[in-house]
C-alpha cells in the first residue's frame, strides 16, 4: 500500500494571486481535499477529479480525523485552511488528532505544513504598514478559550503598546466580545489610536475602513473581518496605516540621516537596556519608585539594581532588521 500524507496546506487570503506555488503543488498532489466549505469555495477551480470533503466551521476535529483516516488508507490529503495552516489553523488540531492516535514523525503517515501568510500579514499590506514595531495577535472566539483569559491579554496588549490584531471578531452570535475589547483597550489607550477595519481581504467583497479606538465598534465587523489598533505612535496619512520603527528616536529622518547627538549607528538607542540600567542606577529613587514610573515589576527593578555594572554584556552591533 502506498504511504499515506497529510498536506496542512495555508491558502493566504484566498486570491490564487497570493496562493504560494508550493500551496497550489499540494493540491495538485493530493487524492482527497479536505476544508471548511467557505476554503474548499476559494479553490474550486484546482479540484477536478479529486475526492473532496466539506465541513462545517465548527466541524475541525472531524476534518483532522478524516484526513488521518485517508491518510491511513494510502492517500494523499491536502486539508485546507485560509490564511497560515498553523495560525489559528488545521495545523493545531491535526497534530492533537495525530498523537492521539499514537502518530509520531517516524510513522507510516507523512505530515507536511504548507504555509500560507495569514491574515494579519495580508490585511497590514492593503492598509499600508501598521506591523513594522511589536504586535500580537489575539482571537476573541471563545468558543473553546475561557473569557478571563483573552480579556488578561486583550488588557496586556494594550497596556504594552502593542499593535494588536484582532481575530475573529464578531459573528452572529458572539457580538459583546469586541465591545469588552474596546472597552479594555480605553483604559490604557487614546480614544484616537488609529484602527483599520479590513472584510474578506484580497476576495471579491474586500472592504476596508479606518476609524479610531473609540468609533471601531460602530464599524462593519464580522467573522469575515480582521481588526488591526494601532499602538500609541501610530498614523494614518493620505489612506495609509504606519507604525514608526522608531528611526527618528536615533536618525535626523527629516535631514541627512545622521545619527542625533549621544546616538550611535548599529548600537544600541541611549535608551536601550545598558543606558537605562545606568539611568536608574544613577537615579537616586527607590525601587519602588523606579517600578511605578517604569511600570515594571517591583523584583525585576531590585534585580536590575542588584546586578554589578562590570557584569553586563558588552554592547554588540544589531543586525538590521530592514
């Protein structure tokens, strides 16, 4: 009989413009495809003469058990998902199914991950470029994680300052979720923090609004929607959402490009870890002090202070991360 191989294939956002060649082999490859029936839609056209198996949205554990079963019989199986296979994906629940049956990477069955660029990459690039400083992404679904637990991360999100992208916003049924979200992200961000509301990027009903933090809920969001908040440097100007690397902190941007004065090129920022420890050691503040000006734990202060100066690293040159 011949091996059997499960192929976690990525779509991206849908388009065949942005379906990686490898996505596009897989399919060809495989005997049987199986996905959500919104995915297995978007691919149509690649999947004549193939065994295909839809499923409802809920249904993931039933795609994972039904590709190992094909898999087990010798066939080839592309199990879809849009976007990244491994970003709120098959990927995740496929492996579940796979050890729970005793697989491992030795078996009979190959596995192969395909990846796709979800939709945090392909939203950021039809609104510009809201992704170039830290960001995270956090589902509002709670169908299978406990409130408590997204509303602690929606609340360190905003507090850090981070760019935060949204899944799974809102649906038929889950419609208070990105209202507790908002309301989180008011008591630590401004009312104007820039937001970009993006629907079914890169297929036929693509619709994108930018708004602010506190009009967003008054958007058109739905499951089909990706929400990207800005951090507290972020813009919009002339239709397009930038969040600053942070150049201009170091660089005379707007002149010759010079580094400012106390700054160095491919060192670390006056600022940066060895600057600040002298900052605070210098300060002449309590621990207690530094850690509510820092807003940092009081025991990650004490052992800043604690440490000996000729006990740090040296500063080494940064790579790049253009």
């Amino acid at each position: 009989m011949n091996k059997g191989k499960i192929m976690l294939v990525g779509l991206g956002p849908g388009s065949h413009d942005h379906l990686t060649a490898r996505a596009r082999a897989a399919i060809a490859e495989a005997d049987t495809v199986i996905g959500y029936v919104t995915y297995i839609r978007l691919v149509a056209d690649l999947l004549e003469g193939k065994e295909v198996i839809k499923k409802s949205m809920t249904e993931e554990l039933d795609r994972a058990i039904e590709a190992l079963d094909r898999a087990r019989q010798g066939r080839k199986v592309a199990l879809v998902s849009s976007g990244d296979a491994g970003v709120y994906g098959m990927a995740g629940p496929t492996f579940e199914v796979l050890f729970q049956a005793g697989w491992t990477p030795d078996s009979e069955i190959e596995v192969e991950i395909v990846p796709g660029a979800s939709a945090l990459n392909t939203c950021a690039a039809l609104v510009g470029a809201p992704l170039t400083h830290d960001f995270c992404a956090i589902s509002l679904s709670d169908l299978l994680t406990p409130w408590p637990v997204i509303a602690r991360r929606l609340d360190a999100a905003a507090a850090s300052d981070f760019v935060t992208a949204l899944y799974n916003p809102k649906s038929g049924r889950r419609t208070r979720q990105i209202v507790e979200a908002q309301r989180l992200f008011l008591r630590h961000r401004n009312p104007d923090t820039p937001v970009a509301i993006v629907k079914s990027a890169y297929r036929p009903k693509q619709r994108i609004e930018f708004t602010t933090l506190a009009t967003m809920t008054e958007c058109d969001i739905g499951m089909l929607t990706t929400v990207l908040i800005g951090n507290s440097s972020t813009f919009v100007r002339d239709g397009l959402m930038v969040t600053p690397r942070g150049y201009a902190n170091k660089y005379d941007v707007a002149g010759d490009g010079a580094a400012r004065s106390g700054e160095q090129a491919g060192r670390s920022l006056s600022t940066g870890l060895n600057g600040w420890l002298e900052t605070i050691r210098a300060s002449g503040e309590t621990p207690a002090q530094l850690a509510e000006r820092y807003r940092l734990p009081l025991d990650y202060i004490i052992a800043a202070l604690a440490e000996a100066p000729d006990a740090e690293a040296a500063d080494t040159i940064e790579e790049s991360a253009a």
